[in-house]
C-alpha cells in the first residue's frame, strides 16, 4: 500500500443509501471488512429518504415507451407535465438524450422491461426475506398494489406489458371498476371515472429510509464501519489498481471500492477514466400524517393517467410523482407540490379533505436514470473499482436484489439471475 495511507479495511463502499447499505450489509455477511463512506452528515438523506416506498417489480418498464419523444415536446408547453425537460438542460443531455431516445424503439423498450423486471422480482423477493428474518421495523407491507386506470386504451396497452411479463412471473388480476372499489374501498367516491385496474399481489411497499436505518444498525452491530460526512475526492489507483480513496477527513487504502452513490457516482468514476451514462431525473414526494379517525388505503394506488402513486406508510400517506430533467437542482418548488397535493385529491377526495396543507412534508430527490432503464452493477475496467448504479425508479425493489448479485460477482460465483444486462459497457 501507498505510504500516506491509513489501511481502512477490505471494501470501501461509497454511498449510505439503499444501494450502499444493502451492497455493505450483503458483502459484511460474506465476510469481508467493509467501510460505508457517505458524504452527507447521515445515512439514507438523499433519494432514498422520501422516495415513493414502492416495492413494486410490476411497475418494470423504463421511462423511455415509445412516444417519449412526444411526452418531451409536450412538457415544454405544459407547466405541470408528470415527465419533463428543462430547456437547459439540453445541452448536457444531448448524447445521453439521444441514447434515451434510441432505447424507446418498440423491441429495445420491451427487451428492457423483461431485464428491468427479472432483477426487480429477484430483488423483491430477497427483500420480503430479509425483513422477515431480521424483524425490520420499516412500516412494511406485501399486500400487493393496484394500477388505476381511466383510459380504457392505457389499461389494454399495460395488460399487453402485463400478459408479457407473466412469461417470465408476474402475476395479475384484471378488475373491473365494481372489484376495484371492493380492492381498495377508499376509492369509491370516483368509481365511475374508474374504467378498470390491474393487481399486482406479489408487490408491496415500505419506508425506505426506515429500512436503511434499520440495516445500517445491523451492520454496524455486526462489525461494520459508516463514516458520515466524509466526501470522497478522488479514487486513488495505480498501474489500473484501486488502492483506496482521498476523502474530506483523510487518505484511507481500499482493495476494493464499489460505487454505490446513485447520481455521484459518474463524476467519481470519470476520474479514472471509468464512463457512467447516468442522469440526474428528480421526483418530487409529499407526507402526511394522517389525522386519528381517517381510514388509510390498505395498499398502494398508481394512477395511470395522473402519473403518480399513493402509498400508506403506517400511520402516515405519501403521494409521489413527477420526472423532472432539471440537472441536480434540489429545490422544491411550490407549484409543485401544490399539484401532488390537488391529485390525491383526485384520487381519495374524501381523504384529502381531512388533510391540512400545511401538515404536508415536501421532499424532492435525484433518481439515478440509465438510457435504457437499467442499472450498472459490476465490475470496471479497473481492478478492484465496482459498480452498483443507476436504478433509476426503481431503487428501492432493486436494492437488495442488485446487492446479492453484485457480491455473487464479487465472491466469484454464479448468480441466481443473468448479470450480463446490467454490465458495464452494454
């Protein structure tokens, strides 16, 4: 090891949100001496803190359908467009972009959407496992979600994805409006707007920066090490070997690093001449909590044609939606959430008048976007450096999934899944 150097441990793993937690819990369950270094002043306050609380692999298909350029063109026209583009943004975007636009091509998007979901169904399942055995407190629930529509073109079009993923274990029920409102009674103040829906039973949902707390306490417990507020400056390598990391609180040796920091992780990688095509996408989330005496839902709701979902967390209701290109920009802006806020009300209006606005908790985070919808996870052309990346939405159900995977790689076994789609320089 380079003099200068304090020797830290085996594995450095940078990022303490749900990709680096589960990535340092699953490699420290192998054995191996594992450092979580996060930049922040704690765990999980950056895209996994208030995300949707969504485990759901049925919502599988990358942002880029067929159309999507359409979608784009409208934004620019429409101030509360659910997916949009900052003018400003174009200049950053354009080889990404145009990346993005070639993976919406009608057999990229549907290839996508099989890889997407067979990790995002291996993930869920590792994850139903894992707060079992270990008894997470996390406000979790496998009771299944249910997609809204009121389009009856938009339903035929998600049952076509649907029947199509039932080839590879997606398992749905087609409802009509009458067993829809039966599903989810909340619902019934707008059953005839309701066309149909479809029921995931196999999806679920739960507090995402809850469960990362609870995993970091056991891997803390455990033998692990996390230092918070530490911002790593540079990966330090030589003749294309990781030998550790400079950070904001010193020079610490690594054998091995994994890149686990969502949209941070390109600009590390870059300086060694490791390239990610990830992009910032922020979404927007807002939280109450419910007053005594008002019924929850009893499972998530996705509205199709409202592009948002509405997820009870406990005692608590999170609405949660929006795709903004508007770099990494973290301001939340008022019109915003004013408009999450007036959808719940389109969806539960009868709860929604029991809501006060301002006991609403406003958030906003980056989602780590690929052009083709799927996260990096594995190796780089540098010895030792790994990736655990861009999971884009689906951050949460992927977590756990993409960390077995990525320490099967690691150890030098076989995974349970097919880790070529998510390689590096696909």
């Amino acid at each position: 090891m380079n003099s200068g150097f304090a020797s830290e441990g085996e594995v450095a793993v940078v990022g303490a949100g749900l990709a680096g937690l589960t990535t340092g819990w699953e490699l420290l369950s192998r054995g191996y001496n594992v450092t979580i270094i996060e930049a922040l002043p704690d765990i999980a306050l950056g895209t996994s803190f208030a995300n949707g609380g969504l485990l759901t692999p049925s919502l599988s298909e990358p942002w880029n359908a067929p159309g999507t350029i359409g979608q784009l063109l409208f934004s620019f026209f429409e101030p509360h467009s659910a997916f949009k583009l900052n003018l400003g943004q174009i200049p950053d975007l354009s080889i990404w972009g145009l990346n993005f636009l070639r993976n919406s091509s009608k057999n990229r998007f549907l290839n996508s959407t099989k890889r997407s979901f067979r990790l995002a169904r291996y993930s869920a399942e590792i994850t139903r496992e894992v707060a079992a055995s270990l008894s997470l407190k996390c406000d979790f629930s496998s009771l299944g979600s249910m997609k809204l529509y009121r389009d009856a073109n938009a339903m035929k079009a998600s049952l076509l994805i649907s029947r199509m993923l039932a080839e590879e274990g997606l398992v749905f029920d087609e409802l009509d409006r009458d067993v829809a409102v039966r599903t989810e009674p909340q619902l019934a103040p707008i059953r005839e707007q309701i066309v149909g829906a479809i029921r995931f039973p196999d999806d679920g949902c739960g507090d995402a920066h809850l469960f990362c707390r609870e995993i970091a306490t056991r891997f803390l417990k455990s033998g692990g090490s996390i230092r918070t507020g530490a911002t790593v400056a540079r990966i330090n390598t030589d003749e294309g070997n990781v030998l550790g990391l400079e950070t904001s609180i010193g020079k610490f040796g690594f054998k091995s690093v994994v890149l686990a920091g969502g949209v941070s992780s390109p600009k590390l990688a870059s300086k060694v001449g490791v390239s990610l095509g990830i992009k910032p996408a922020k979404g927007y989330s807002v939280t109450f909590k419910v007053p005594a005496g008002v019924k929850l839902p009893t499972i998530p709701v996705i509205d199709d044609g409202m592009h948002i979902a509405v997820t009870p967390l406990g005692d608590r209701l999170r609405i949660a939606g929006t795709a903004e290109f508007a770099g990494f920009d973290l301001s939340v802006l008022k019109p915003r959430v004013d408009h999450l806020i007036g959808l719940l009300g389109s969806i539960y209006p009868n709860i929604a008048r029991e809501l006060r606005r301002e006991d609403a908790v406003p958030w906003t985070g980056l989602r780590p976007m690929t052009a083709d919808g799927l996260p990096y996870i594995g190796p780089t052309k540098i010895r030792g450096l790994w990736i655990n990346s861009g999971h884009g939405p689906l951050g949460w159900t992927m977590a756990m999934g993409s960390a077995r995977l990525l320490g099967d790689l690691f150890d030098g076994r076989a995974p349970a899944i097919d880790p070529h789609p998510y390689r590096l320089g696909r």
